[in-house]
C-alpha cells in the first residue's frame, strides 16, 4: 500500500511536514506566509468510516474544541491563532503555537524522575494556567505529562484542548463516552460521572506523583486493573518510594488525589500556593485543618457516590464490531485522537481504555447467609450418616448467653466410690453424691469472609465458585450497555457475593461460561479468623482470558 501523500497546502498554510496522527486528525508542521510564521496545524482525517450525520457531528466537536481553546490567552497554555476550512477540499483545520520544547513525558520516559523542586516549579505554573482555564469555565479532562511541554526556558505549556469541556455548555462528547488517558483520571471520569476543575487538579496531582517518583500512581498490570485502582485505592506515599523528598508532600498530593472530589484542592491557586510553601519550607497554608479521609479496609473508599443505574439493553448489534474496529486501528498504526506520537502509551492504553472501559468494584455488599447451592439444596436421608463439616458456615455464628444449670436432683444409688488424686487428702468428702459439674461451653471461632467481585461484559453467561469442591455462588451474568464509544455500545456488569468460612485454608475453582467458551481457574488462600479475603475475577475483552486473584 502506497503512503498518504502530504498535501501542498492547507488552507493559505504551507505543508512541510507531518508531526504527528491520532485517528481523528493529523498534525502537520506548516508555513503562514501572511505572517511569516511556523505553525503547528490540527485538521480533521477520520481513519474509520461514519455516515454523514455522524461525520457532521464529530465536525461540530473539532469546532467547538477550536472555539473553546482559541478564548484561552495564557503564557501557560498553547496559542490558537487560526481556525478554518480549506476551500478545495473543505478539510477543517486549527492553526496553533509551534511549539519547541520536551514534553514532560520524554523528560522522565523510562522511569525517570525529576528533581523534587523543578518538579514543584514546574507544577505550581501549570496550576494556575488550569486556574485560569477554570476561571474561563473550560475544564482540559486529560491532564497528563504528555500533553505539557517544557520549553527551553523551562516554562510549561499545556497542550491539546482536544477532550476539552465547557462548564456551561455541552461536553463535547457524547454522553457516556470514555474519554482521557486512564492512568491520569480522575474517578469521576472513570465512573463515567460529571466532571469540573478538581478533575483536572486530580489528573495534576497524579502527574506530579509520576515526576516525583518516576513511577505512575495507579500503576497496574491491565486497564481493568488501572481504573480499579484510580477508583478505589490510595496511591503508594510518594516518600516511601524517594527518601529525598520533603515529608509532608504526601499530604499535598493525597489532597490534591483525594477520591471525594470534595476533600480536593477547591482550585489551582490553593495547590499552587501549598506547593510554593513546601519550596519555601513553610507548612502548606491551606492544609491547615484538613484532614485525610479514611478508606474502608485500607483500601476501599467510602466517599465515591455509587454509578448511576444502567439504562435497559439496547438492540443487538454485530459482536464482532468492536474487535473488529480495534484490530483495524492496530493495523493502521494510529493512536486514538491524539496528535503527538507517544505510541506505546497511546496505542495500548488510551485506544484500550477508549474502547473497553469497565465500571470500577462496587462496594463489597454486608455478609449473608448463604447455603450452597441454592438452585439445588442438597438431599440427605434419614439413613445416611451426616456429612462431614463443610468450610463454608451456613450460618454465622453469634455468642449465646451461657445458661446457669439447674441443680440436679442426687441419684437414688450411690455410685462406687473412685480414688480421686487431685482431691487433697485432708479433704472432706461430701455426703452422698457429688454433682458432676457442667462442662464448660467451647468458644465457637469467629468465621472468615470471602468476598467475591466480578466485572465482566459478557451479555449472557454463568459465573459458578466452587470452594473446596462445594458449589458456594452461581450467578448469571448479564452485562448492560451503559454507554457508547465510537458510535458502539459498551456493555457492563458486576457480580458481588460475600460468604462466611470457616478458618483455614481452602481452595477455590472459579469456572466462567459464555457461548461455547468455558474458562476454568484454581486458587488457594489461608483465611483468618474475623478477616476478609477478596476475590477478583476477570475476562479480557479480546482474548476472553480468565483472570482470578487475590486482593
């Protein structure tokens, strides 16, 4: 296949090469000869087909993201000289700033950190340059170290207003579309929720993080693992990873990352002045009298508000729509609408999380009663002798008032007198016989929990646990579709039980069902007394590979 040939001209714009594709639009570097100056020129080439209706509406978005980005006038944000259509061929195009710098992604790629205090000074201006977008009712929704830039004089720029939200007006996208790079979200975009100005100082805060540290916040080994985390869990103290750094940033960045956007910085100035603080060797004013908020376990966060109830299940489509649009796109070698070429990233988390986003763990559920299997209760006959103890208590146990026995009444014979050794010899023995005295009532242990949680999007299908070979949880599975990427539904669902088991260690088999596939997984645990173990079971959206860990 013959490559695409660079246009001549755009518009009046000169083309002189490209810097960059994502599959929404190219990026190329340009000439303005009515001014004498280089730009840096967005335009429109989708890389998949759309009708017309739909090509009209992405075409509304790009103009509106132009309009929106070109009210911006900030040192810290990039220019927007020009917005227009080529009149040959009717290409929408955006003339911005030509920037030449390092992003902040190159300046810290393969896991590197900067110095704590250019890390600050370099924070501290992109927050006020957000303050100021605020300010405008703009919010960026994809804060992240790729999309700032560091000129050589060392002033940041943040770039790509591309996913960008006007507060009073519409979203420019659709509503229920994943949009922003996972690793940097805020929950409520990960929740599909609304979002404001904290989502970006929270998106801001996981970047500092990463140039603090060199590592990412939320790190995982998968994107369903990825957004679990953003959601739910606390990120590592920054301090126990770099020794060198100031204490009481981790108070900074666990404000600036709280999960309850109401805990967070209310804006950029405040983060911006905390940090200037920690630089000065000051204790950050506007930590005074904050507190951080405590998660449940450790780990689970109470404060999210629960995810809107799924709308009823749309028409059937084709299955093989999604793989086959996400294969096309791997093939195509594009990254998903972003103009710079930060491929790996962009390529195995961004179009991922574009299109296969999973809704976050659901707050694990109070225990229940649960006797196994509860379609088929097991038969036992008057014959048979009782089965052995099953792991799994059918109920749970609670102390019972201990009984004071009655006085029992003294046989009519006396039975034959035993020596007793333990009775001192110059003790009296009473008259007649002695009561044998009530066994003392056995301490029941208290039981063990085994959390099970399921996020899945398979449309139909059956989830069955087995622990130590007895059935314990049979569910359907029954994913909704909760929103749509690229003109696609995307389909969602959770399973959450929680058992009590007895003490020890046990083995469980998780088998999932779906079609003609059936996926079979093992794995064993020692569960504590009064202790909780969680579960997590998994299926890829590509593979259909059946994933079960521990949490």
């Amino acid at each position: 296949m013959s490559e695409e040939r660079v246009p001549e001209t755009i518009g009046r714009y000169r083309i002189q090469g490209e810097l960059g594709r994502g599959m929404m639009g190219v990026v190329y570097e340009a000439h303005d000869p009515s001014l004498n100056r280089r730009v840096a020129l967005k335009v429109v080439r989708l890389l998949f087909a759309i009708t017309d209706a739909e090509k009209d509406s992405f075409e509304r978005r790009f103009l509106s993201e132009a309009r929106i980005a070109a009210r911006l006038s900030h040192p810290g944000i990039v220019v927007v000289h020009d917005i227009g259509r080529d009149p040959q061929n009717g290409i929408l195009y955006i003339a911005l700033e030509r920037l030449r710098g390092r992003t902040l992604a190159e300046m810290t790629a393969d896991g590197g950190r900067l110095p704590w205090r250019q890390a600050l000074e370099i924070t501290v201006q992109v927050a006020r340059a957000l303050a100021y977008a605020h300010a405008q009712g703009v919010v960026h929704r994809d804060i992240k170290p790729a999309n700032v830039m560091v000129l050589a004089t060392g002033e940041p720029k943040i770039m790509d207003f591309g996913l960008a939200k006007h507060e009073a007006g519409h979203e420019l996208t659709a509503a229920g579309q994943f949009m922003g790079t996972p690793l940097f979200m805020a929950p409520e975009q990960v929740l599909g929720q609304k979002v404001d100005g904290r989502t970006d100082l929270f998106s801001l805060g996981a970047m500092l993080y990463t140039l603090l540290t060199g590592t990412r916040a939320f790190a995982a080994d998968s994107m369903h693992r990825i957004m679990s985390r953003v959601a739910h869990q606390e990120a590592q103290p920054a301090t126990e990873l770099v020794e060198d750094l100031p204490p009481v940033l981790d108070d900074v960045l666990a404000r600036a990352m709280a999960k309850d956007r109401e805990q967070r910085y209310p804006n950029g100035e405040e983060l911006a002045a905390d940090l200037e603080d920690v630089l000065a060797g000051r204790a950050p004013r506007h930590l005074a009298g904050w507190t951080r908020p405590t998660p449940v376990d450790g780990t689970m966060v109470s404060t999210l508000e629960p995810p809107a109830a799924p709308p009823p299940p749309a028409p059937k489509r084709r299955r093989h729509a999604l793989r086959t649009l996400f294969l096309a796109l791997l093939l195509a070698g594009s990254a998903v609408y972003y103009f710079r070429s930060a491929w790996p990233e962009r390529l195995v988390g961004a179009l991922e999380a574009m299109l296969f986003p999973v809704p976050p763990p659901a707050p694990v559920a109070p225990p229940t009663t649960l006797v196994p299997p509860t379609t088929r209760p097991p038969e036992r006959r008057a014959a048979e002798s009782p089965p052995p103890e099953s792991p799994l208590l059918a109920e749970a146990p609670s102390p019972a008032p201990t009984a004071t026995p009655s006085p029992t009444p003294a046989p009519t014979r006396s039975p034959t007198p035993r020596p007793t050794p333990s009775r001192s010899a110059g003790a009296k023995a009473a008259p007649g016989a002695t009561p044998k005295p009530a066994p003392k009532a056995t301490p029941t242990p208290r039981p063990a929990s085994l959390a099970v949680h399921m996020e899945h999007h398979l449309r139909s299908g059956t989830v069955r646990v087995w622990l130590d070979d007895r059935l314990v949880v049979e569910e359907t599975l029954d994913a909704r579709v909760t929103g749509k990427i690229l003109f696609f539904p995307v389909r969602k669902g959770v399973v959450e039980e929680r058992l009590k088991v007895a003490p020890g260690r046990h083995e469980l088999r998780v088998q999932v069902k779906w079609g003609d596939n059936t996926e079979v997984k093992r794995i064993a645990g020692t569960f504590r007394a009064g202790a909780t173990k969680q579960l997590e079971i998994g299926i890829s959206r590509l593979g259909g590979d059946l994933s079960i860990e521990w949490k």
